[in-house]
C-alpha cells in the first residue's frame, strides 16, 4: 500500500500533482481544502466556521480537521492501492493525530513529498489562478497570509517526517510534467 502525504507552501502545485499521482497509481486522493470548500458550498454549520478563517488566510482548527480526516479515511476498504492526502497534516498536531488514526488500522505513511516553489513563482500562480477561480483566499492580501502561516505551523511539520526517516524533497520548479516526472522516480522507488 502506498500511503503518501504531498505538502509545501499554497500554490506549491499539490491539487495539480495530486490528480497525476492518483491517475498513474490508482490511489484514493484525499484533499483537506477541497472538503472545507465543499462543506462552504453547502453552506453546512462546518463549512460556515471553516470559511471565517480560510478568507483570512489561517488554517481552520485542528479538532475540526482531524474530524473531518478521521471520518473519510475510516470509509476507505482495506483493500485500496493507498492514498494521497493533499494538505494534511498541517500542524504537528496533526501528524501525530494522523499517526494514531493510521496505526489503529494497521495503516503506515509510505513517505512525505515536500514540493519546493520560490516565493514570487507561488504569489504569480495564486494571483492568475484567482482570476478565475472565485476563491476567496486568492487574493494578494491573503495568499501573504497564508505564506507566513505555512512557514510557521506548517513547514515544522517536515522534520516531523524526516525523523521518521519518511521525508522526500521535491523540486516544485519547472512544468507540471517535469515535476511529476521527479515524483514519479521517487514512488517508483517505494513500491
Ligand atoms: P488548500 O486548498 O490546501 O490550499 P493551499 O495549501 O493554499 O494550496 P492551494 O490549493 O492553493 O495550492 P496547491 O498547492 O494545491 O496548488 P495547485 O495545484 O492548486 O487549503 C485552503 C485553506 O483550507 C487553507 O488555507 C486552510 O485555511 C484550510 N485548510 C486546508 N487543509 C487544512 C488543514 N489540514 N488544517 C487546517 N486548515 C486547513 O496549483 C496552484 C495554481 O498553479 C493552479 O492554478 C495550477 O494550475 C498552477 N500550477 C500548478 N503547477 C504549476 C506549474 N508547474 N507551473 C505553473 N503553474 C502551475
């Protein structure tokens, strides 16, 4: 099974990746902002208090996260090829509740992709992509927002990953086929 986590900084190309690594691997893609966004659609009592905070750039609780997680990765069968989590964990609360949640079902972390993009390229593709697609955290004000709290709850979360030896650095630069062309090398590896 290949349980695999893609992380780095908004606008790192994860969601872009992702559907690559599910198309070639048949995995279950499991992304946290895609379903806060879906819960804001619906207008549902979670998707409300999860909007407050994602159009200010912060990340949404980690009680209310975990929740959420816990509940889709329990409806998974067993007998899956594995899965993708796009966007989590986002805290080291979260990877160590992620740990528990895995181990209670006899379930591993395969490795940690860390996708690494400078900072202007990550701003210019948030900046064009939120020209058309109506999210409102994609706005200068708020992607600077997201930076600084990626930098300071998220980025920890890598040394978290590299202490358990599950930790793989990837260059987030160039075209979407080269950087899946580096991801791909790596999870070839793991199989
Ligand atoms: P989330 O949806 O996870 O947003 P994010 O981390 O800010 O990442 P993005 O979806 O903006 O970008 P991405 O890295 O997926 O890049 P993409 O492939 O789309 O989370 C949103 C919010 O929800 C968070 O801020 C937080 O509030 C909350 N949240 C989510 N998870 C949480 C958690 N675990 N805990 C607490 N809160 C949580 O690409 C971006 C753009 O670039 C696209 O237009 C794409 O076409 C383009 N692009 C991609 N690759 C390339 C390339 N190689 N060259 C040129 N353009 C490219």
């Amino acid at each position: 099974m290949l349980n695999i986590i893609i992380c780095g900084a908004p606008g790192c190309g994860k969601g872009t990746q992702s559907d690559l690594i599910v198309g070639k691997y048949n995995l279950k893609h499991l992304s946290t902002g895609d379903l806060l966004r879906k819960e804001i659609a619906e207008k549902s009592e979670l998707g409300i208090t999860a909007e407050s905070y994602i159009s200010k750039g912060n990340l949404v609780p980690d009680e209310m996260i975990i929740n959420i997680l816990s509940k889709n990765i329990e409806a998974f069968d067993n007998d899956i090829n594995g899965m993708i989590l796009d966007g989590f964990p986002r805290t080291v609360a979260q990877a160590e509740a992620l740990q528990t949640m895995l181990s209670n079902s006899g379930k591993e972390i395969s490795t940690l992709l860390d996708l690494s993009v400078e900072k202007d390229e990550l701003i210019d593709r948030l900046l064009k992509r939120g020209q058309t697609s109506g999210r409102s955290d994609d706005n200068l004000e708020t992607i600077q927002k997201r930076l600084e709290v990626y930098e300071l709850q998220t980025a920890p979360v890598s040394d978290f990953y590299k202490k358990l030896g599950k930790y793989a650095a990837v260059d987030g630069m160039g075209s979407v086929e080269e950087i899946f062309g580096r991801i791909a090398s790596i999870l070839d590896s793991k199989k």
